[in-house]
C-alpha cells in the first residue's frame, strides 16, 4: 500500500499567536523579533502584510524597516509557542500515532492507515485538520498531501496561507520538478551556490544530474538529494513522542560588541563549547567533527570544520578543537560579530568510549574519566540550581554573557 504523508505546517505561527491577544493589529503589518535596542533584533516572523512588503524572516530589524517603515514590532513568548505547539500535535495524534515534530511549527503525519476506517482521502483529511485547528486555536495551517516526507513538506510550502496541496505520485514530475532547487528540504544556500554552475537551478535538473557527480560534489549528501529529487524518499514518520537523536548539536550567539582580541574570541568559543558539551551529555551523544562559523559586522560569514582526534562530549576537549579552528581562520583584530560552534557526525557515547581503547593513549585515559565526572556533576548542580549556578573559571564577564541566537 502506497503511504499518505501530511505535512501540517501553522502559518506565520509566532505572529498569528501573537495577533490573537492583539485582534486590532491582525490587517497591519507586525513582525515578532528579538530586542530592537540590542544587536540581537532580528525578525522572527512576520505576519501576511509584512510580508507581502517584503519582510522577511532572520533580517535585521533596520532592514525590515527600510522596506516597511510603520512595521509593528512585538516581542516573543517562546514559552506560549510551546504550549501551544504540544497542544496542536495532541491534536494530531487523535488521528494517527505517527506525528513527527519538525520544529515547534511543523508535523508530519503518517496517516496511510487511518484513512480506510474514517473513509476519507488525504485530501480531505487534510482539510479536517484545517478546519479543527482554524476553530479551536484561531490558528491556520497549511497541510501537504503527498506518498513521501519530502513531497509531503514541498506541498506544504507550495501554497499559503491556509491551503491544502496533493503532489500524487502520476504528478510528480509535473508539480515537483520545475521548482526551485531551493524549495526542497536540505537544499540550503551553500549547496545551492555549489550547484549553479553545473545549471543545477530546479529540482528537475537535480533529479536529472550524475549521482556520481553529486557525490564527488556534495560528498554523501549528493545521492541522498538525487534520491529525493525523483521521489524515493521512503524515511518514516517516526511514532508520536518517540526520541529521535540529533543530527547535530550547535549553539551561537551574537555579541553585544564586536569581539577583536583573542582573549574575547577564546572566552566566548569556551562558553558556547561548554553548552554543545552539555546537550551532547544530555543525549548521551558525543561527537566527531567540530565546525565553527564566523559573523563579521557585514554579516559575512565564514565556516570551517575539521574532525577530533577523538569522539568526545567534553567542553575542554570541543573547546581546544574550537580554538585551533579559530587559529586557523581568524586574523587578530578582524571583529567578530556572531559565532556559532557545531557538533556534527555524531554516535552514541557507548561507541566512542569503546573505541577509546583502540585509540587512545593509556595514559591519557584517567584524565579524560575525571574531566569527564566534573562535567557530569556541573550538569547536575545546573539541572537542579539553573544554567548559571556553576562554569568554568573565565566565561564570567564580557562577551560571554550575551544572548543565544
């Protein structure tokens, strides 16, 4: 049997759950952003006329402003988004068992075996939940029908606000393959540019190109996008409530001054070192590879990575693999404005202390255990007195106390 995946996706979900304490502001253009007086003011989202005045989400609040001077700015309540946000999926998991969280807007739905019983197609249970979520939380949602996750997520974006798109699999080619590039998942704008030169501009053309090529290209990441190109995404929608690992784990922030010394630098890559730490720990991860990506005041960025010598999931050793990046790659004096550290390929924690022993230096092995029970203990004071009760010596002041991005 054929799977029938929904991709619900709540418009403009924090301005549309703002606009509901706010109904009179519901025709103008709002925007939800970060603090306007500090460096973090960054648009967060934005409602329907903002963004037909060309708004767009993760500008600059200057910017925004320069293409709609009387945009109406109000803060975010993450916390509301959350809550609501369970409560939507509670929603969804009266139809289905499969409902899988991507993001706090975002859910897809394996509704392959409910269809049958309620004698409904995907359309039209697409269009229910529409109406379900429209008259019991006044929000709207925008819901793609399609055999795959992938397909099922491009439907979703194709038409908003408040819309149901069917991408069936007799039309694939023709709805599917003269998108942009860019409107498939995992299609970034690094990859984008990778691809342009080689006439890579829509999905077709992607589904069209040499796997082989995309590798050598793209390392392991071309064959997988060639594969979903031609629709043979056959991931599942994982069970309501069930943990996923990460893919990666990063933290960043954004300075409330530009950063020039290296003592600045090397404070805050510690700090951000000793939160990636932390949620590895918590996921009982550790990881493999470090990448690091740099803000200038151009809001220029620069990105490297380079793998460990070792699998770890402890601040210091993430924190002297950040620093010989930032060696590396920064000159000083050069001001950073933004920087964000990245753990990526990850495993299990059990795997890497096996391979430990194939590795590793004996000698070297206590050290590693001790830093190891110190890390652990500082989580647990943090869990139960908060994120500030207990660090390491140094990330006190300066540019280590600004605000995540």
């Amino acid at each position: 049997m054929e799977r029938t995946i929904l991709h619900c996706d709540l418009n403009c979900f924090f301005a549309s759950v703002e606009l509901l304490d706010h109904p009179e502001l519901r025709h103008l253009p709002v925007a939800v952003c970060g603090d306007p007086t500090s460096r973090h003011g960054i648009i967060l989202a934005k409602n329907e006329p903002a963004k037909a005045l060309g708004v767009q989400t993760a500008e600059t609040i200057w910017q925004a402003r320069r293409k709609c001077p009387d945009l109406i700015l109000l803060p975010p309540r993450h916390q509301e988004y959350r809550r609501l946000s369970r409560e939507i999926n509670a929603l969804y998991r009266e139809y289905t068992d499969r409902v899988e969280p991507f993001g706090v807007d975002e859910s897809w739905l394996d509704v392959t075996g409910v269809l049958g019983p309620r004698g409904v197609d995907g359309r039209t249970l697409a269009d229910q939940l529409r109406r379900r979520v429209r008259e019991t939380f006044g929000l709207t949602i925008s819901v793609g029908v399609s055999y795959n996750k992938i397909f099922a997520k491009l439907g979703s974006d194709y038409k908003k606000p408040d819309a149901t798109t069917v991408i069936p699999r007799s039309e694939m080619r023709r709805v599917v393959w003269p998108l942009p590039v860019g409107d498939m998942l995992f299609v970034g704008r690094a990859t984008q540019r990778v691809l342009a030169p080689y006439g890579v501009k829509t999905i077709g053309d992607l589904a069209r190109f040499d796997p082989r090529a995309l590798e050598t290209l793209l390392g392991k990441l071309g064959p997988q996008l060639h594969a979903y190109a031609n629709g043979l995404d056959d991931e599942p929608v994982a069970l309501a409530d069930s943990w996923t690992p990460p893919k990666s784990v990063g933290n960043g922030l954004t300075f409330s001054r530009d950063l020039t010394t290296w003592e600045e630098v090397r404070a805050g890559a510690a700090l951000l070192c000793d939160r990636v730490a932390a949620e590895l720990r918590k996921n009982a991860m550790v990881c493999r590879t470090l990448q690091i990506t740099l803000r200038d005041p151009a809001f220029r960025n620069l990105c490297r990575q380079r793998p460990l010598v070792r699998p770890s999931q402890l601040a210091r050793e993430l924190t002297r693999g950040t620093e010989e990046l930032l060696k590396g790659c920064w000159r000083p004096g050069s001001p950073i404005r933004a920087l964000t550290v990245t753990a990526q390929n990850l495993c299990p924690q059990e795997e890497a202390w096996v391979q430990e022993d194939l590795f590793s230096s004996p000698a070297d092995q206590p050290v590693r255990e001790k830093q190891a029970r110190l890390e652990t203990a500082m989580d647990s004071i943090r869990a139960k007195l908060g994120q500030k009760a207990i660090g390491f010596s140094g990330l006190a002041g300066g540019a280590a106390t600004d605000k995540e991005e």
